[in-house]
C-alpha cells in the first residue's frame, strides 16, 4: 500500500500541489469514489485510479527519452556539475531514476532514463545486440581503409577489444561525417576507436538506439515519456 500523492506523482501525472487542487476539486476517484485526501493508502497494482474520469493505467517503471545537451553529466548527481536528472521536470521526478549508460559531458543526444535497472542492463549488454547508432563530426577525412579497420574490431596497444562496428555514413560525400553503429559502451569507445584510425571526433551525437530513434521535437534538454510501442522498438530490428 502507498499513499495516493506519492503513486500519481511517481507516474508523471502531475507535482503534489497539483494533486491536492485536484482533490479538491472532486477530480479524483478510487475504485468508483471520490478520494478525498492525499495521504489515502491505496494498492497500485490492484486499485483503480481515474483522474477527470480517465482511468490512470498503472506503469511499475519510468522510460524517459531525453535530448541529452553539451555540458551535462550522465549521472544521477553530481556536486559541481548539473547532471541529466536535474533537468527532469517535476511531473516525471522518482527518486531512483537514474540514465541507462553514460554519454560522454559533450555528447549530445538520445538517452533513456529509468529507474528500472532490468531494463537497463539488457539496453547496455553487449550480448543482447542493442546497437547505438551516433553521428561523429570528425577533424579529418574518413575513407574505406578507415571504414574496414573499424568494421573488423580492433584492438588497442593496452589490450582493449572493440567489437565490429557498423559505418553506415555515404562518407565519400561528406568524409567527415560518419554514422557509426556499436552495441557495447566502453569509456569514449567511438572516440578511441576513430583515433585508432587517425582522427579526432569534434562533435558526437547519440540518434538511435535499437530501431528507437531520438525524437526531432526534442529541443535539447527537453525529455518527455516513452510510449509502450517505443519501449519495445529499442529491442527490436537488431540486423545481426
Ligand atoms: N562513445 C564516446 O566516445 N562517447 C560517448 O559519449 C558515447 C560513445
């Protein structure tokens, strides 16, 4: 049993305040009656809320997409550095959020915030074959030499082993800018791995993740709730 301002908050529904003017104003029921205070226990799984007369379909856990903007730490808190979590607006705040691997502080876009570590640990996984798919603005040409070694693995003077990676960039039209799929996430792996080839990553940008793609109407920093249909989307359509 919790108590009702803790559930809705908990489902992005709306802040405490919100949900206190909302009881007031006789716009909640449990089970069919008006509830009448914030603090009422009810059972989540079992109970059935309805807000203005639509019956609030119960999630265990929040999958947040995030533009994720330069200069913000993938992390859940940090003392100097304002980190993705702070800029979760109060609507869509739990307490055990936190993001589903780490983009780099300049690294921009498509991240997932959860506070379901299941998910989260498969998402990551190398061995479920979720490939990230990112954008890397270069300071120098790419060409097919470049493109094979990156697509057969390498590894690295420390012992550091890269899987294939997938280059789907027409970079004979743009040789600086090359679309790279990988489905591990060492520390600064598409960095290390173009300069394994010679080449410095000026700009990096996350645009999908499985078959999910960033959503364009993100502005960065902006986030909003996965669908259900997107949810599923980041396991799917692996092409290996
Ligand atoms: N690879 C990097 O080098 N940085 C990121 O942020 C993500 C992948």
């Amino acid at each position: 049993m919790e108590r009702l301002d803790k559930i809705l908050s908990s489902q992005g529904v709306c802040s405490r305040k919100e949900i206190k003017e909302l009881l007031k104003n006789k716009k909640i029921k449990i089970n069919g009656a008006f509830a009448a205070k914030s603090d009422m226990k009810i059972n989540p799984e079992h109970d059935i809320i309805e807000i203005d007369g639509v019956v609030l379909p119960y999630r265990k856990f929040l999958y947040i997409m995030m533009n994720k903007p330069s200069g913000v730490l993938s992390a859940s808190r940090d003392k100097n550095t304002p980190t993705v979590i702070d800029l979760i607006p109060d609507n869509l705040r739990r307490r055990n959020l936190f993001p589903a691997g780490r983009l780099d502080k300049d690294t921009t876009g498509l991240l997932i915030i959860t506070d379901d570590g299941n998910f989260a640990h498969d998402m990551l996984s190398p061995k479920k074959h979720v490939y990230k798919l990112y954008e890397a603005e270069l300071d120098g040409d790419f060409n097919d030499a470049k493109k094979n070694i990156l697509e057969s693995g390498i590894t690295l003077s420390d012992g550091t082993v890269f899987k294939p990676a997938k280059i789907h960039s027409d970079f004979n039209n743009n040789p600086r800018i090359v679309h790279i799929e990988i489905c591990e996430g060492k520390f600064h792996q598409v960095k290390r791995m173009f300069e394994y080839v010679g080449l410095s990553v000026i700009n990096l940008k996350r645009l999908r993740i499985g078959m999910l793609n960033l959503d364009k109407n993100l502005a960065p920093g902006e986030c909003r709730l996965l669908t259900d249909e997107e949810l599923t989307l980041i396991f799917n359509g692996h092409s290996d």
